[in-house]
C-alpha cells in the first residue's frame, strides 16, 4: 500500500521532512518498516500551501528516491503546510492522474489503504457522486473516488461526518456485494488551516498511524538535541510511521480515531462510519 505524512506549522523546508530525517518518506520508499509493503515505488506526490490560497501540487511516476525533481524542488520550497505520499499501488494503474495527493480547490486529500472488492463496487460508488464534482475526477483509484464521495457528503462543511457518511456508504456496498471488510484506511485532509486524519478498518486492523507529541515538552527533555531546537513549537506531524526513533516523540493514533490538528493545538477524536 502507502507511506504519507501530514506538517502543519511555521514554514520549514521541505527537504527537512522528505530527505533528512532517518525514516525520512523518502528512506520508506524504498526500505518501509511497518508499512504492508516494504517498497513503496509507485510514484509519489507533494501539495504544499504558499501564497495562493489553492496549494499546489506535484506528482511524479517516478520511485521518490530516484526523481531528481523532487530533491531540486525539495531543497528550495518552503510551506506551513504539507503533504507528502508514497505509492505503492492496490491493482490501479500507475499514472500521473492516479498519486496522492489529490486536490479540489483549497482542499487536499491523500489515503493509505484499499476499498476491498472495488470493482465490485465502483460503478455503485461513482453513482452516488454529486453531478456537478463527477467529471472532476481524473484517475482511476479508490482513493480518488473516495475523496469525491466525501466532497459530495459535505467535506468542506464538515469533514469528519463527511468522511463517516462516505466510509458507510462503502461499507454497505461492499458488504451487500460479499466483501466482508470492505475498507481499510488512513486518510489525511486539510483545507490549508486544519488537518484532519483519520485511522480506520471495517476489519479493526488498520494500518499503522502517528502523531508527533509536543515539541516544547520534547526540547526541554532533549536540550542537547539540534535537530528538535530547529523546529518551532507549534510543528506538527501527522505520519504513516515515525520519521526517526528518539523515544517520547511519538504517538500511535489509536484504531478508530479522528486527529484534529489546527495550530498548535490537536485534538483527538472517536471515529465511526455513518449508516447510509
């Protein structure tokens, strides 16, 4: 499946998050520790908010250790808000059109998981997206068709029933079609203030999810530690898997959750689909 990770914060340079750190997405690309597969090596993508109020977007086929782009990119731009996805695709063709993140104007959204039985599924699924949003969608994965389900329930009025609405509706359909766990998920969304991630599975084995714990709290711990002086206090992360190994920087995101991150200030949610 995937890798991502989700910053908010005071600006930071973008090859901060992607090449230095130890676990960096970029490491995990290649050599994953807890992902469901160890390459992640089907393309990747970056959207980060600058001075317009839609972020922008780059996606590449290329394997993200190999592209020279993304370094050249990574090591001039600078954001308050990133994300970053690796892909290691579920059945869907790698093309352009099909990495994460994906974007509906100032909205970003980026999933790790699969929709179980998806062509079973699909034409179902594609039906019930808002006319208007349908010939928006340009690629051919779950992930996408998803983000559109959750536009059409309301995303950008309020994400996380949005998302509750969409996941059911994906249950149902995959459970009347003879899937038995129809989606597993770690999803990340932001509208370029607030980041939402969300870590759920219809089986209640999701995949791994972390959050960064408070910086200030860490600096004072580890007064010796550069690396954790260069970040402001009110950076956070939201990742597939810890980006390095010092101990108390770290927490895992508990099964059925909502992450909550606007500022500095996160909070931590129950998650559950909504019936249809």
């Amino acid at each position: 499946m995937c890798r991502w990770l989700a910053y908010s914060g005071s600006p930071v340079n973008l090859e901060d998050l992607l090449f230095k750190p130890k676990n960096s997405l970029v490491v995990q690309s290649k050599h994953s520790q807890l992902g469901a597969t160890e390459t992640n090596g089907d393309g990747f993508g970056i959207g980060w908010y600058g001075a317009l109020e839609t972020p922008g977007v780059f996606t590449s086929i290329e394997p993200a250790w190999n592209d020279r782009n993304l370094r050249e990119l990574s090591a001039q731009a600078s954001s308050r808000r990133v994300f970053a996805h690796i892909r290691a695709t579920t059945g869907s063709a790698v093309q352009q059109t099909n990495c994460h993140p994906f974007r509906h104007d100032q909205w970003l959204w980026m999933h790790n998981g699969a929709v179980f039985g998806f062509p079973l599924v699909k034409r179902e699924l594609a039906f019930a997206v808002d006319p208007a949003l349908y010939p928006l969608i340009e690629g051919s994965t779950d992930s996408e068709l998803f983000f559109y389900l959750a536009l059409t329930f309301g995303l950008m009025d309020d994400p996380v029933p949005a998302v509750a609405r969409a996941v059911g509706l994906i249950e149902d359909a995959g459970h009347r079609n003879g899937v038995e766990y129809p989606i597993q998920m770690t999803v990340a969304t932001t509208d370029g203030e607030t980041t939402w991630a969300f870590r759920y599975s219809s089986e209640g084995r999701s995949r791994s999810l972390f959050h960064s714990n408070d910086i200030a709290t860490l600096k004072a711990h580890y007064p010796e530690n550069t690396t954790l002086h260069e970040l402001a206090d009110d950076a956070r992360l939201i990742v597939s898997e810890p980006l390095g190994d010092l101990q108390g920087a770290w927490s895992e995101v508990p099964e059925s959750s909502c992450v909550e991150v606007r500022g500095g200030d996160e909070q931590l949610h129950p998650f559950a689909p909504a019936a249809p």
